[in-house]
C-alpha cells in the first residue's frame, strides 16, 4: 500500500509537469492549436511592441489567411495590454497563416510578426492528468481491498455506535410490542444516501422478519417505494416467513416535503413506535420528525449526508450516522467482503488526502512559491 | 418535582406561544435595529457593481414556497440591483416548486423598474434535471431552453440573441433551499469557470463557506440576515430589513431558553449528587 | 436478463462516461451533447412517470378503500385542479393557475416550514445541555452564532458578528471540509460499486 502510495504521488508530479502552460513566445508572434480542445480553436501570442507606450497607440489586429488564399483577413483587434488571442472558428486540418498588426492613429499598420497552426481536437485532456491519476488510483485501491476481502483477509472497521445500536433498538421494540418506524430520506432512488439507506432497510426487515416485529416503512417517492417493498419482501422470504409480510406496511405518502413530514409526524404520534430509523436524505423537515419522535418517546436513529441537517439529528437523535458512516453501513451490518474491502478502499483514498493536505502544509511553511507549486498539482481547470 | 425540574420538563406549548408572540409584536412595532453588513453579502454585491453595463447576469430560482420567507427577500434585492445597474437579467428555475415564485417576483420588480421583457429580462422557466441543465447551458442555452416560459423561441428574443452559453454570462446567482448550489459549483464553475454567487437559507450558509474559502463561491448570501443585509446595501429596505427585529427577538428568547434550562440543569444535577451522598 | 440488463447497460454507461471526461476531441463532445439531452429527455419523462404512478396509487387507494382513503380524494382534486387550470388558463402571473398557487400553495408550504421556528426553540431548550466538554462547547458556539447572526452589533458592538463570522470562517470550515471529503470519497465509492455491480440494492430485491 506504501508502494502505491508512492506512485501515486509520483503520478501527480508527472501531471503537473505535462500541464499545458502559456507559452512565452520567444518570436514575435507564435501560434499554436489550443490545447485540450475538441478542435476548431488556434491560440495566438504575441510579444507586446514596443510602439505601446508611445501616444496614438490603438491595440493589435489579428488577421488570419488560410493554405493557398493570398489575402489576409482580418479576425479580430484586440485593445491594448493584450498579448493573446483565441481564434474559435478555424476548422480542423486547414493550416492558416496568422499575422499580428499595431494599429496607430498615424500611419499605417506596422506588422508585428506572422506564423502558422493548424487546428486540432486532442485525444487526451492533459489539464485533467491529475483528475485520471485520483479516479485510477482510488478505482485500483477499492477494487485491491475487494480481491483482499475476498481472499478471505481480516479487515478492521471502527465501532460505529449508530450502527451497533440497530439490533438493540430493534430487541426494543420487539420486547415493548410495538411497531419500528423506518424513514428512507426524502430523495428519489438516484441519490447515493438513498441507496444506503435500503441496504439498511434491506437489514433491518431481515430481523424485523425474525423477531415478527412489525415494520412501517412510509415512502416519499413511488419508485423507491416500489424498490423498497420488494427489498421487504425479499428479506421476509429469506427469513422463511413470506406470509408474515405486509403488503401496506411500505406505502407511499406524497412528495411534497410538509406533507410527507406531516403524514409521518401523525404516524408517529398514533402508531407511538418504540424505535425510528432516519436514513437517507433530509432537509429541512429533519427536526420536525426527530422532535416529533422525542416527543413520543422512541429511541431514533439517523444517518444522513445532508451536513446542514446533522446538527438537528445529533441533539433530537440518540445515535447519528454523519456521512459516510450511513454508506458504511452496508459493509458495518453485513459484514460482506465486497463492501468491507470498498469502505477500506475508501479510508486509504481519504488517507492519501491527508497526507497531501500535511505535505501542502509543511511545503506551505518551508516556502510560499513551493506550497502553491503543490497546491497547483490538484488544481483542475475549466474546459 | 422541585421548581427546577418541573421548570426542565416544561411543556413546549408554552414555548410555542412565547415564539409567536415575539414573532407577532416586533412585526407590528418593529424596533428598527441597525444591520451591519459582513464580507460575504458584500462579495457579492461588489461582484454585481463590478459588472460592466449591458453584461448579462443569470438568476437561477432553486426554491420552493417553503424557503420563500428567506430566499424571496434577496431574490427581489438582486433583482433590484441588476436593474440598477443595467445589467440584462436571464432567470431560470431548476426546483419544479419555483415557476410560481419566480414568475411572480421577475414580474413585480420588473414592473417597478420599468424592465422591458426581452430586453432587460427575460424568464426561461423550469427544466427538469438540475445537472444535465447546468451542464447544458455551458454548450448552448438552446439545449434546454429552446423557448422561454411563454413558449417564445429564444432566437426571437433580443436579449437571448447575444447570450448562446455561460461564455456571455458575466455572473450566476443561484437562490436555493436545497443543495443545487454544489451542482452549480461542481458544473458551471468547476467544469467551464463560471463565476458564481448563491444565495441560501440561514441554516445551510455554514456549509458553504468551504467554497467561499477556495474562491469557488465569490460571496455569500445567507437567511434573512444576508437578505437585510443586502437590501442595506443597495438603499432599499423591505421584507429582509423588516424580519430582522423579530428574528432578533426570538433568537434572544432561545439563547435565554438555553441559559435558564443549563441553570435549572445544573441545581436539578447538585440535588441529585445531595441525595445520592 | 431482468437483472443483466440494466446492470450491463449501468457498466457500459458509467465507463463509457468516466472516460469521456477525459476526451476533449469533438466526437466526444458530440456524445457529451447528445447524452445531455437524452439525460434531460429521460428525466421529462421518468417526472411524467412520477405523476401517472402517484395518480395510479391515489386511484387504487380509493377503490380499495385502503387506509385514509378520503385523502386520496384530497390528492386526486389538486392534481385535477392544476392541471385543468394550467391548460384551460394558461400559467400567467393573473391566470387561476397562479392564483391557486399564490393564495393556496405558498402559504401552505410556507406555513409548514415555518413550524420549524418553533421545533427548533423547543428542542435547543431540551438538549442544549452543558453536560459534557464537547456539549458545552457546542452550546457556546450555537449562542455565539445565535447571537452573531442579528443585528445587535449597535448595543454589544462589532465584537459579537466579528465572533460568530469567525467561527464560520475557520472551525465550521475545517469541519465541513473535512465531512465534505469524506461523503464526497463515499459518493465515488458507491458510484463505482453500482457501475461495476457491486451494489444492486437500487434494483430492488436485496443484494
């Protein structure tokens, strides 16, 4: 792992020494395609004439002529100060002929310089080297710990609290007869903290089945309504009990925020369920349902990746899953090579960030020009 | 139950009345409490007044009538700073809950000014799919708004005429009460540089001050707060300014909720350790 | 092949995708392009599916009588009313469209969010405890920028914003950043766990 780390920090200075800069034109004028494109684009530098300081100084005139035209036409005049320009509209393979002007109030232009380019789309956006070197390394690290996983190696996850507690919350309300409340978020079935969430649900109905626990699982959208019963249902029938499954207890309320929240707020106060789960995405109804489940008197669970909506989790909530402890969840529970060596993956991904942000740091601190020199390293520009 | 515990287990209706009347009385005798403005409202009122007459400005109207109390305020303030300055205004929607809201205000402040639609403005309306769409008017505006909100092609519109993809757009302003600000910054200013502002509700403003910080954001406008303090700066005092008495008061009552329930904690904490020695 | 399908079609898209954001060559940015629309194309169309699945399951609620039956009603009338209105109408600003929303909708909604004012009093007073250190220096940050966040700069001076604008500044910043990166390696963990189909819970099913 060492090894890899090595590489890849070994990678990125490579990306940064293969990131196209401005070039300083040692000729008058210089033109060039323009780099990382799709193509149809000529980049034209200049060196400043000299004349720019005198008065009746009026700007530059780019003009341009393809192969076998005679006359030069003019494509744009660029104010003072402006040493560049980029030519949009020359068509890929036709080599032209560039030729910069000083334009004064007296006299005629005075040619600066001419020089030829023929444009081109690139095959490879060399801005975004250092983009690639992030996404292959960390695809290779999550895809390594999934093999080692799988070949059956010990994987060390911390104790996440939240997670620990499901079982318990579950025992709970098994012992007090009462209902579990199951929220899934309030986003449709794209969203990543959705996902998470089903995985959890997927868990949690697999011991609500065993323990005969009855489940409410109100949804906010149909089709992760229609994801979630089938999850359901598919844990009841892995538990051998495909009878015990309530077709109502997954249903959808409505997709409007207030009025979902105000569906399972009367839920909550008619049903009182002894333990909710709050896993997905939230907004701004989280306290609501969180103070509302308080108020009854449930122990609650959250989980979400919505930062603006953990603080109201963790005061109304007994335990709060932050981030991407709810997309650990789906390794935490079930313990599954192929998660547990994707959540590891992760970890290193995150500790290779560190190390960047201490190297950056101590660079920072040793010299102004060597810390931004690698800030510049993770940089990724505009298209 | 001693005073003090019967004090902790309050019943919050009590809490819920003490809220609305410190709501209701400062709205019906306001104390016109002085704002100060702060470094974020400020970028991007700078941002706007560093614009050159004539540059277009996009206004993007992420919310839906539960955040209009916050959002509304500094949508109009916006708005009304553009039109000052002459900057052409192009307003889109990317939450399906903000046609109505957005309609209403460009159509309001618009008539206030004297705005020419078309020319001073113009409403592209709602288009689902909140990245593609960024990510679409970074290629041509037409990809997803081949027509406005009336189903006027966008050719036929004057100001639509100069504006072909985010390369003519001098400024975006997004208003959200959701997350569409981190697309904005993950596709129109990561992906082709577009310089961006947003305007958010008070309790999601904490989270963007990582983008402020690495310059991704140029300013910040956050709650009702943000919305005073923007209306300050432009001269016009309205909703935001006005909302800012009962805000004060209510958060004062909640910070003096806090420190009565810490003291009644605290003397509720020191009998129990009495009985149990 | 109910399963194959649209989990080849999931890894085929995905690399298909991740590659192209490194291609800047116009053919690529033609597929760029033509991706966008069909994008914004499917999800005009996944709404309308939206729609016609909720209409569907407000219909079946009432023809079966199922729990809060007469709320179905509610639901199918507003659908109705919208959409009559907004066809017959038009969706100006005087239209009946938009008086619906400006008279009915909006205080509706606004008047739900603004419950909020009122959970957040009750539940700052029931669990801002200064029980722990961290609890404490929670409470004192969540005061600090209470009070930072309203004009009170003329009676306690400029001290008290300058605080609160600090706390966001640097410690809120550092924090958020730090979550930030983390949900954000989360996001592309669990990305690439469904375009190599890994993670098929979205299929519906279990794993």
């Amino acid at each position: 792992m060492k090894k890899l780390t090595g590489i890849f920090i070994a990678l990125s200075l490579a990306a940064a020494a293969t990131a196209a800069a401005p070039e300083e034109p040692s000729l008058p004028v210089a033109a060039r395609d323009g780099p990382n494109d799709a193509g149809g684009a000529v980049e034209i530098f200049w060196l400043a004439s000299p004349l720019e300081k005198e008065e009746g100084f009026k700007g530059y005139e780019v003009q341009r002529r393809a192969e076998g035209e005679e006359v030069f036409a003019t494509i744009a005049e660029i104010p003072p100060g402006e040493v560049v320009h980029q030519d949009q509209e020359a068509e890929d393979g036709v080599p032209y002929e560039y030729r910069v002007r000083v334009l004064t109030s007296e006299g005629a232009p005075v040619v600066l310089g001419v020089s030829k380019a023929t444009a081109s789309g690139q095959w490879f956006n060399t801005a975004r080297t250092n983009a690639l070197v992030g996404v292959v390394f960390t695809s290779f690290v999550i895809i390594f710990f999934i093999f080692r996983a799988r070949g059956g190696a010990e994987l060390f996850v911390r104790k996440i609290a939240g997670l620990d507690a499901v079982d318990d919350a579950i025992g709970r309300a098994t012992e007090m007869g009462k209902p579990i409340l199951f929220v899934s978020g309030l986003a449709d079935a794209s969203e990543i903290s959705t996902i998470a969430a089903m995985t959890i649900l997927g868990k949690v109905a697999r011991k609500t089945a065993e323990y005969e626990t009855p489940l409410i699982v109100p949804c906010y959208d149909p089709i992760v309504m229609m994801v979630e019963k089938e999850i359901v249902r598919q844990a009841y029938t892995e538990m051998g009990k495909p009878d015990a499954f309530d077709e109502d207890s997954v249903f959808f309320v409505t997709q409007s925020q207030f009025g979902y929240v105000a569906a399972v707020d009367g839920i909550m106060l008619r049903e009182k369920p002894a333990t909710n789960f709050y896993m997905g995405a939230f907004f701004a109804e989280s306290l609501i349902l969180a103070e509302t489940g308080a108020e009854t008197g449930a122990i609650q669970i959250a989980g979400t990746d919505r930062v603006t909506q953990l603080p109201f989790f963790i005061t109304a909530c007994d335990y709060t899953l932050m981030g991407e402890e709810l997309y650990a969840a789906t390794a935490y529970l079930g313990r599954d090579p192929l998660f547990l060596g994707s959540l590891k993956g992760q970890d290193w991904a995150k500790a290779v960030i560190m190390l960047a942000l201490v190297v950056g740091t101590i660079f920072l601190i040793i010299s102004t020009d060597l810390g931004i020199w690698f800030a510049k390293l993770f940089e990724t520009s505009a298209s | 139950m001693n005073f003090y515990e019967k004090f902790l287990h309050i019943d919050r209706r009590y809490i819920f009345i003490f809220v609305a009347l410190r709501v209701i009385i400062p709205l019906v005798w306001p104390l016109g409490l002085a704002v100060t403005t702060s470094p974020p409202v400020e970028n991007v009122y700078n941002a706007v007044e560093e614009l050159a007459p004539g540059t277009p400005v996009l206004v993007s109207v992420d919310y839906d009538p539960s955040t209009q109390p916050e959002l509304s305020p500094m949508t109009i303030a916006v708005l009304r700073h553009c039109f000052a300055r002459d900057l052409p205004v192009i307003i889109t929607v990317l939450h399906p809950g903000g046609p109505g809201l957005a309609l209403e205000i460009s159509d309001r402040i618009s008539k206030e000014v004297g705005a020419v639609y078309g020319e001073d403005y113009v409403f592209l309306g709602y288009k689902v799919g909140s990245s593609a769409v960024i990510l679409s008017i970074g290629q041509d505006f037409h990809v997803s708004f081949p027509a406005d909100y009336f189903n006027t092609p966008i050719d036929e519109i004057p100001l639509m005429k100069k504006v072909k993809n985010y390369n003519d757009i001098g400024l975006v302003i997004t208003m959200s009460g959701s997350t569409y600000p981190d697309a904005w910054v993950a596709f129109a200013h990561e992906r082709y540089g577009q310089k961006l502002a947003a305007g958010v509700t008070a309790v999601m403003a904490a989270d963007y001050y990582p983008y402020l910080q690495t310059g991704q954001l140029v300013g910040l406008i956050g709650g009702l707060k943000g919305a005073a303090e923007y209306e300050k700066l432009i001269n016009r005092p309205d909703d935001g300014l006005k909302g800012m008495d009962a805000q004060t008061i209510v958060h004062l009552f909640v910070v003096l909720m806090i420190l009565l329930g810490n003291i009644a904690f605290l003397f509720v904490q020191r009998a129990k350790k009495r009985e149990a020695a | 092949m109910r399963r194959e399908l649209p989990l080849a079609i999931c890894f085929i898209m995905g690399i298909i995708m991740t590659v192209q954001f490194f291609i800047p060559h116009r053919h690529s940015q033609w597929l760029f392009d033509n991706m966008l629309k069909w994008l914004i194309i499917v999800l005009t169309f996944a709404m309308i599916l939206g729609i016609g699945n909720l209409v569907k399951l407000h219909i079946q609620k009432v023809q079966h009588r199922r729990r809060d039956w007469l709320y179905s009603i509610v639901a199918l009338f507003g659908i109705s009313a919208s959409l009559i209105t907004g066809f017959g109408w038009g969706i100006e600003a005087d239209s009946p469209f938009m008086v619906l929303f400006n008279y009915v909708q909006i205080p509706m909604q606004a008047t739900m969010f603004s419950l909020l004012a009122f959970y957040i009093a009750s539940a700052a007073f029931r669990t801002f405890r200064a029980r722990t250190v961290e609890a404490t220096l929670l409470l004192v940050a969540a005061v600090i920028v209470m009070l930072g966040r309203v004009p009170l700069e003329g009676i306690v001076g400029r001290w008290l914003p300058d605080l609160a604008e600090w706390i966001l500044d640097y410690p809120n910043m550092a924090a958020k950043r730090g979550i930030m990166i983390g949900i954000g390696l989360g996001a592309i963990s669990t990305a690439l766990k469904i375009i190599l189909g890994i993670e098929r819970s979205w299929l519906g099913g279990g794993d």
